[in-house]
C-alpha cells in the first residue's frame, strides 16, 4: 500500500517471500546484474568476466548450496555439525560411481547427470537420517563431537575405497557437467567448453556459472519457502525452546531426522557439484577444514537467513583472492617504493629469505605465514569477532544500515 509499505491486509502478502516493493525491485536489479557478469559490461565490476573470477563466481554458487544446508540444520533447527564435509563426500562419490566412465579404471556406471545430481542428494540425506538416532540423543558441544567423528570415519573410509575414490595420493576423475538424455555419444548441453547459446557465443567458465547459479538459486528458493512451512516452524521451535516445543506436541526427534536428512541433501548435492566442477578431488579434500570453512560461512553471513547465508559465501569464498591479490600487490609496492608507506608495508610481508614479515610471499617455505595460513587466520578471527560483536553476523550489520537510513535524521 502505497506510503505504508508495512501493512499488510492478507496473511498471503506477510508470509511472501518478497513481501515489499524495495525487496522485489533489489532482487531483480542483482540477478540481472549477475546475468551480465560474464559479459564485462557492469559498471565497477567488470573484471568479473575474467575466467578465473568466473570460476570463483561459480564456487561461491556451489558454497551456498552446502552453505543453506547447514544453515537448515544450525541456524533453524538449532543442531550443531561438524560433519558437514563427510556429506559433501558421500555425495560426491555417488556422483562419481553412477556418472564415471565405465571402461575407467575406477567404478563408473556412465548414467547422465540427471540422475547422479539428486541421487548424490538423496543418499547423503540416507545416511544422515540413518545417523541421526544417534546425533539427537546429544545436545549441544556433545552433538558437535559426535558430528565431528563423522568427518574422521569418512576420511578413513574415502583414502582405503580404492576402487570408487581412488586412494588417497591419486584420488579421481569425477564426470563432467554436461547434459545427456542417456549415454548418447553428443552431450545436449555440455558446459564444459566453448559455444553459442542462443546465438550468443560464452566460454565454457560462462556456461558452468550460469549453470550453478541456475541450480544456487532453486536451492535458495527452497530453502527460503521451508522457513514458512509447518516443518520450518516446528525446526525454529525447537532451535529456541526444544523442551516446551516437545511439550506443545512437536515431535522433536522426527524433526531433527528431517532437519538432518534435509542438510545432508544439500551437502551431498554440493558436493557432487563441487567434485565435477573441480574434475580431479583426493579424499583429503573432505576434511574438517572443509566444515570449518562452512561453518564460517554461516556465521559470518548470519546464521538462520538465507540472504546472511549469501553474503557469508561471497565474503568468506572470495575472502582468499582478496588477501591473496592485497598481499603481492604489497610485495610489489615494497621492492619498486622507498617511502615510508613501503617501510610500514614491509612489516608485513616478507619480500626476500632474509626478510622477516607477517606474511611470506616467496615460493616454498619462508619467514612469516603463507596466503594460506593467513587465510585461516582471518577466519578464525573473523568467527571469534562475529560471535563477539555481531552474532547476526553481515546480514546483522546490513539490519542496522538498513534501519539506520529508514529512521534518518532520527537516531532512535
């Protein structure tokens, strides 16, 4: 209603998912903004038609799938995992024993990828319902330790099943992200290589983003709806009270099963995702920094929203390159300047073997931390900062801006 954006005359209208003019307008200005990525053509950001941007653009979309799953579990039903990446494994290998090549050296049955996408979904989400009785006889750091062992369990399991992961120095080929009807020889949509689409020529990094985004963006509507349905109001209700939620009639340990089998879907179908999108995984990949990672994502973005979910991927997954990029463009601000901006740099990087810094960008071992040490740094520091100064985390922050500038010039 035009000048009270907030009233609404229909419950239909409160529980929308897109419940305001603003809300309806900004998302469709962002997915259209995101359609012309890889076009270059965006002001500001244009570089994100490069093709290693485009690859990170599309794994940002695959880490908001596993992201929203756990999302479902910790930030709606309340249940804490660490196990996350044990399920984005067992995802990945079904997609990797139902969609490898046949006449390879590993166990492959060649089916196309309509079929070993939702299988790979829904038997992690077997297994997690099948290990659920166990998980909700536990709450909290207990649960979080139960969980935890899911993730050593799978990593003994991923490096001794030779013959689907294909041990643990060598790992495997997982089947491309093509569409096929069958086992036709001509995929009908491969997204792997270069063509036209509609006549309009893209690369192969601009089909498989469009593709991922495509199945991101399902995903997100799914899980969105679920926060309105009878079972995502009896997950919330046992996240904040589970005691009186049992009370009330909630059946509490079928509930946790769903939200168990539900967050399992998701990370087994990332992770099948994940695995063909990379081509070439060893079973370390699916290890407790892998969960660790997702965990972040949650926290940071905002646990319990989707759109927090969101931001956290985009933040925490582009978070590398940023400090990957500032580090060298640092190291090169050092050695070509002899100012005292350069001289306060050079504390934190280290630009030769004789140099002592924070960071260490020679090659091989040298003083300070690595890009990578670093980056598991930040993320610590990051989730101990969030938990600490804004649980909300970055959707948290974009509340307080967002009520800052509707109550403008009144600071109450």
């Amino acid at each position: 209603m035009r000048g009270r954006p907030l009233l609404y005359t229909r419950y239909e209208a409160d529980q929308a998912i897109l419940n305001t003019m603003t809300k309806k307008v900004m998302l469709g200005l962002f997915l259209i903004a995101l359609v012309l990525v890889p076009f270059g053509v965006v002001p500001g950001i244009g570089f994100l038609a490069k093709s290693d941007w485009l690859r990170l653009l599309s794994t940002v979309a695959i880490f908001v799938i596993s992201a929203l799953g756990l999302n479902i579990l910790l930030g709606v039903a309340g249940q804490v995992s660490l196990g996350h990446a044990f399920f984005m494994g067992v995802g990945a290998y079904v997609a990797a024993a139902l969609g490898g090549d046949p006449e390879g050296l590993r166990l492959g049955f060649g089916l196309p990828m309509w079929i070993w996408l939702p299988a790979a979904g829904i038997v992690a989400a077997g297994v997690g319902v099948a290990f659920g009785p166990a998980a909700v006889r536990v709450r909290g750091l207990y649960l979080a330790f139960v969980t935890l062992g899911l993730v050593f369990v799978g990593d003994y399991v991923f490096r001794n099943w030779i013959s689907v992961t294909g041990g643990a120095e060598v790992g495997r080929t997982f089947p491309p992200l093509e569409f096929r009807l069958w086992k036709e020889e001509v995929p009908l949509i491969d997204f792997g290589s270069d063509g036209a689409w509609f006549g309009i020529e893209l690369v192969s990094e601009a089909k498989t983003f469009y593709f991922l985004l495509a199945a991101a963006l399902l995903f997100m509507l799914l899980a969105k709806n679920l926060h309105r349905t009878r079972v995502g109001r009896a997950f919330q209700s046992i996240r904040d009270r589970d005691i009186a939620a049992e009370i009330m009639g909630v059946d509490e340990v079928g509930y946790k099963l769903r939200a168990f089998g539900i967050s399992s879907f998701y990370a087994g179908v990332s992770g099948a995702l994940l695995a063909s999108f990379v081509g070439t995984v060893i079973p370390a990949r699916w290890d407790l920094f892998l969960s660790v990672q997702v965990i972040a994502i949650v926290l940071i973005g905002g646990a319990g929203t989707v759109a927090g979910v969101v931001l956290g991927t985009a933040f925490v997954t582009l978070l590398p390159r940023i400090v990957q990029d500032a580090t060298l463009w640092m190291q090169d601000f050092v050695i070509a300047g002899d100012n005292f901006l350069a001289r306060v740099l050079d504390i934190f990087v280290a630009t030769d073997s004789t140099d002592f810094g924070l960071v260490n960008t020679l090659p091989g071992t040298g003083p300070g931390l690595s890009v990578f040490q670093l980056n598991q740094v930040v993320y610590g520091l990051l989730i101990i900062g969030f938990l600490i100064f804004e649980p909300l985390g970055l959707f948290g922050i974009w509340i307080r801006i967002r009520n800052y500038w509707k109550g403008w010039p009144f600071t109450y």
